[in-house]
C-alpha cells in the first residue's frame, strides 16, 4: 500500500499511456481487417456469386482506400504531435514532477561545448521526495577496468539542502582532469556520484569519453 501511496499517479499515467498505445493499434488493425475484408477484383452479390469488377468501380475502390489511409495517418499523427506537445509543456510547467516515483532523480551526460570544444559534464539531482535532502559535495569518478579513481567537487554550494520538488544542475569541465592529473589518461569511462548527510547515495552510469550525445553553449 505504501508503494501505491507514493507512485499512484506514476502507475496511472504509464496505464493510460498503454492504453493510447492499444487505441492505435485498434485503429490500425480496423483498416487492415476493412482491407481484407473487401478483395479489390471482385464483389459479392446478393445470390453470394462473384463477379469482376469495373473498371470504374475498381478506380473508386482504389480511392476509397486511399482516402482511408491517409486519414488514418493523419489521426495517428495528431495524436502523437497532440501527445509531444503536452508532455514537452508539462515537463516544462514542472507538471510531471508528481508524476514520477517519489524518490531522488540523479543523473550524469556529457556534452561538447560549442565554443571551446572542450568535453563538459551536466550533473544534474531532483528531490521528487516529501521531505527536503542535504547533500554533500558530489564526486566525479573514472574508470578503466575494475579500477576507479574519485575526485570531489568542492566549491561554496555545498552541503546543499533541497526542499521537495526542486533540482540542482552543475556543468563542469571534465577535461581538466585528463589535463591535469597523471596517468588518468587511461581512464576512458568517467561518471559521478553524490551522498547526502543521512548516507544515501546516488551514482551514475560510467560513460565512455566519446558519448557526447549534447551541444552546451
């Protein structure tokens, strides 16, 4: 019951978003089984005997059915803009923020800047629990293998405390370190992590240096 509790409006969305998915397919296996159900040489008579078709009814057949497919597709792709656009503004007005499980979202990317073309880190942590978190400095870390090198960020922001519901996002110079400390070179991989004062902690995926999947300004 607790779960429940905490993710219901999580678990309620996630059903109705299966269920647009199903409306679709319905929508598009009608036309199919409309399609299979009309053979396009021949129509059935009240005496159940086949007879061909004209050439004038073939051509109107034809564009019956082209007319049904592209409305079809247009439906489809209202829907879906229709759908991008309320999740984009919803993400935006801090909507969906309920939406999520109650827990704390952290998550490392990398990115290339536009203007020096330097390997960036966006470090990013949101607090979607009830209750306000502190944490501590966060780490980066590199890995090679099994072996992993820790490095704290330590500046004047920390410790942090959030409230519920609000983020923190860092963007650091990675490249720096692979600059400026000896031998780290060798480790490609490069993540974070943070802890908060109570010992929770939150970690990253390790990501190869060559994942840069963002532009940052």
């Amino acid at each position: 019951m607790e779960f429940w509790h905490k993710n219901r409006n999580f678990v309620l969305v996630l059903f109705a978003g299966l269920f647009l998915l199903v409306l679709c397919n319905r929508v598009l296996t009608t036309d199919t089984d409309s399609e299979k159900k009309e053979p396009a040489g021949t129509v059935v008579t009240e005496d159940s005997q086949y007879r061909p078709l004209s050439l004038e009814e073939i051509e109107k057949y034809k564009e019956t059915k082209s007319r049904s497919n592209d409305n079809s597709f247009i439906r489809i792709l209202v829907l879906a803009m229709a759908l991008i656009l309320f999740v984009k503004f919803g993400f935006k007005k801090g909507w969906f923020a309920y939406l999520m499980p109650q827990v704390v979202h952290f998550k490392a990317s990398l990115r290339r800047s536009r203007k020096t073309g330097r390997l960036l880190m966006r470090i990013s942590f949101f607090n979607n629990t009830p209750q306000s978190k502190t944490f501590n400095a966060p780490h980066v870390f590199f890995k090679k293998g099994a072996k992993i090198r820790n490095f704290v960020l330590r500046n004047e922001y920390f410790p942090l405390t959030l409230p519920s519901g609000s983020s923190h996002i860092m963007l650091i110079d990675v490249e720096q370190f692979w600059d400026k400390v000896a031998g780290l070179e060798h480790y490609k991989r490069v993540g974070a992590s943070i802890e908060t004062t109570t010992g929770e902690r939150f970690r990253s995926l390790s990501l190869p240096r060559w994942l840069v999947i963002f532009k940052a300004e």
